[in-house]
C-alpha cells in the first residue's frame, strides 16, 4: 500500500526537477482556459447540426362550449420560408467558420504570449552575460588606471569615468536579474508543475535563416488568422442579413389538419317542439295532449338530446393560411441585405489592408535591423580576430588601456546586436503572429517553421 502511495510522488518529484523548456513552454498553452474555451466553441460549432424543415409545429386544442360535448385537436405546422433552410445552413457554415478562426487567433495569441517572454528570458541572458564582460574590462581599466596613479599618463578624469561606468553597468546587471526573475515566475505561472527555467538558445533561428525565410516577402491570404477572421465576420453577417430577407418569404402561414370530436352522451341543444314533435318516442314525455287539442299549433323550447350525424370523413378538417405579399408594408427587406452585405465586404476589405500593411512594415523593418545586426557582428568579429588585436597591440605599444579599449569595443558591439536582436525577435514575434505561424499546429518551433 506505501508502495503504491509512494508512485505518484515520485512521479511529481520527477517532474518538478526536470526544467521548464521550450516544448513544455508552448505546450503550457493548451491548459490555459482561454485556450480551452475557444477550442470547446470550435468544437460545439463543428458538430453536425439538423437543420429544421419547419418554424414550429403545434398541436391546438378548442373546446366548443362548456358542457364538454364538443372537442377540435388540430395539428398545425408552420413551414419555413421560401429559401429559409439554405439561408439557415450558409449561416451555420459561417459561424462556423469564424469560430474556428477565433480559435486559430486565440492560440496565436497565447503562444505569442508564452515565445515573447521565453526570447525575452533567453536574450536577456546573453546581454547580462556581455554586461558582465563589460563589468570585468572596467574593473581591469579601473585598476591599471589606480597603478598609474602619479604617473604622467594618468588621468583623474578617465578614473572617474571609469568609476561612473562601474556603477552604470552594475545598475544594469540589477536590471537584467530582476527582468530575468520576472521573466521566470511568469514562465512558471503558466507551467506550475516546474520550478526551474531552462531554455535552450539554439530554438532560436539565426539572423541568417530569418533573411532566408523573409527575403521573398510574406504573401497576406485566406489562411491568416486574422484575415479568416474577418472573412469570416463578413461571411456571418452577409448569411444573416440573407437568413432574415428569407424570413420574410412566408407566404405560407400555417398549414393544419384536425379532428372535431362531439360526445353524443353529452351534446344537447334547444329545440322548438310542436305537437308532431312531441309524438316521436324521444320527446313522449314533453307531449301535452290537452294543449294540443285546444291548440294545433302549440310549441314549446325544450333541451334535448343531439346526435352527431356527420359522416366520419367530415369530422375531419383542414386549415390553411397564406400571407398576400402585395399588401404587405415591409418593402425595404432587399434594400436592408444589400446595406448589410456592402458593409460588411468594406470591414473585411478594411481588415485585410491593415494586415497587408503591418505585414508588409514589420517585414521591411526585420530585414533592415537584420542589416543593421550584421555590420555590429562583423565589426565584433574584426575586433576579436586574433591578428588585428595582434597588429592592434603592436600599434598600441601594448598599452594595456588601449587593449582594454579594444575588448571593451568588441563588447559593446556585442551588447548593441544583442539589443537588436530583441528589437528583431520582437518584430517577427509579431510578424508570426499577424501570419498565423503561431497558429500552426504541425510543427513544434513555430520560430524555425511557422513562415514557411
């Protein structure tokens, strides 16, 4: 029994020790309840749907006086309108439709989310490293500059800089353990069954594979979120403008059939007797015989019993009602779906050329700063060739300042393509989201594989 307690402890253990990483990172977005709910909406409007082939169908009950002798049941459908069934169904197809855009949109969002932060985490990582480069280069200037002290080469101003620098650079090491701390308890906070961050940098694309996915621009299409989206907006709101004109096609009110029952035991009625009358068997007893004598045309009003002698095929009845279209008041129906329909065609035209056109900026302005990250790196790189610091050191007299210079160079060139890289990430983040690559859900890196 302590064995078996003992399993899904260790089972927790195991999973609490084990790093939160890319793959869990992204696949901590299916648990979100944003996530959940829009898929449930997709999945409730995917279902097959019996659409109906009339408006209502009622069963009518009349009562014909109140000595219950006399029964109608009438079964009455009302049809639907001309039209009305397909205008129903493209409705349905629509709605559809938009859900499951919604649910393409909501999961890009929510991986937008859960990829900016972990870039955010993973370069924020590399500019504090480079920031503690930096903080070892000055703190070495800041100690040359201390040995020179009374020196002709010193310099009190450069020591003070050097000084201001120092604090500036640890104020930025602050920062980025705070950004990284809070970077951290977010990641966390959407994968609670973790207690530690691990994210690799090699997930990332290089600089040079995100020029190769964009160096052909990105074609805006149907299959865009954000544009499916729309499209389906519009695709609603046309099928419901459409769906109520057909409404007005009811020429056929009701269509019913019944049955008029009658309870001989309990039907009576007045009748005016005369003596004749009174003769008959079943009105003996009203037979006055000296009233008759006296008087040949005697009547008398008296209650008596009825029989229901219809046939049984005109106990039957049928009832029908149309709708005359020519005295109806509502004329403007066509009008109010030819309104509708253009609206909606320049909402969705209006959707479209906004993400033409972010699409289009965001394109432009990653391959620019791409530009801009490439000139830093190769500079960087020059600095750090070991035979330029060589012909470097030869040229500097080996001036440990000037080399420190050099390397501090190096660094920042480092920290500013660091920096820009966050810029980049940013931009394509967005980019991706605008695509609908974040909304893919064949691949495992939508960062390597969702422009493509």
């Amino acid at each position: 029994m302590k064995f078996v307690t003992l399993i899904p402890l260790a089972l927790t253990a195991a999973a609490i020790a084990s790093p939160l990483t890319w793959e869990r990172l992204i696949e901590s977005a299916k648990a979100d309840p944003k996530y959940q709910a829009a898929e449930k909406r997709a999945e409730v409007m995917a279902a097959d749907r019996n659409l109906k082939l009339w408006d209502k169908i009622e069963l009518r009950y009349q009562l014909d006086g109140f000595s219950f002798a006399k029964h109608d049941f009438e079964l009455r459908v009302t049809p639907q309108a001309f039209g009305e069934r397909e205008a129903d169904k493209a409705h349905y197809e629509a709605v559809k439709n938009y859900q499951n855009a919604r649910f393409a949109v909501e999961r890009s969002t929510l991986l937008y989310d859960r990829y900016e932060r972990g870039v955010r985490y993973v370069l924020r990582q590399k500019i504090n490293g480079i920031n503690k480069q930096l903080l070892d280069v000055n703190n070495d200037r800041i100690e040359v500059l201390h040995l020179k002290a009374g020196s002709a080469s010193f310099s009190a101003e450069d020591l003070m800089t050097s000084l201001e620098k120092n604090a500036s650079l640890k104020a930025d090491l602050l920062s980025d353990s705070t950004a990284l701390r809070d970077a951290e308890l977010k990641m966390l906070a959407w994968a609670p069954d973790y207690d530690n961050v691990y994210l690799d940098s090699s997930f990332l694309p290089t600089m040079d594979e995100l020029a190769v996915f964009l160096k052909n621009g990105v074609n805006v299409d149907e299959n865009f979120p954000l544009v499916a989206l729309a499209k389906g907006k519009r695709d609603s709101e046309v099928s419901k403008a459409k769906q109520d004109v057909s409404k007005d096609r009811d020429y056929i009110s009701h269509v019913g059939i019944g049955y008029s029952l009658q309870i001989e035991s309990l039907m009576e009625k007045y009748k005016d007797l005369d003596c004749s009358d009174m003769l008959k068997p079943e009105y003996n007893k009203y037979y006055d015989i000296d009233r008759c004598v006296s008087d040949p045309y005697y009547t008398v009003r008296k209650i008596v019993p009825e029989q229901d002698n219809r046939k049984t095929s005109d106990k039957f009845f049928l009832n029908l009602a149309f709708r005359l279209p020519f005295f109806d008041s509502n004329k403007d129906a066509s009008l109010r779906e030819q309104v509708a329909t253009l609206d909606a065609e320049s909402d969705y035209l209006d959707d479209v050329r906004e993400v033409n056109q972010k699409v289009a900026r965001l394109t432009e302005e990653v391959l620019a700063l791409i530009g801009q990250w490439k000139v830093l790196k190769e500079y960087a790189e020059q600095v750090n060739a070991s035979g330029f610091m060589e012909q470097f050191a030869r040229n500097a007299g080996s001036d440990p300042l000037l080399l420190l210079r050099a390397r501090e160079s190096s660094l920042e060139s480092d920290l500013k393509a660091a920096k820009l890289e966050y810029d980049i990430f940013a931009r394509y983040l967005s980019l991706l989201d605008y695509a609908g690559g974040l909304a893919r859900q064949d691949v495992a890196n939508h960062l390597r594989e969702g422009i493509r």
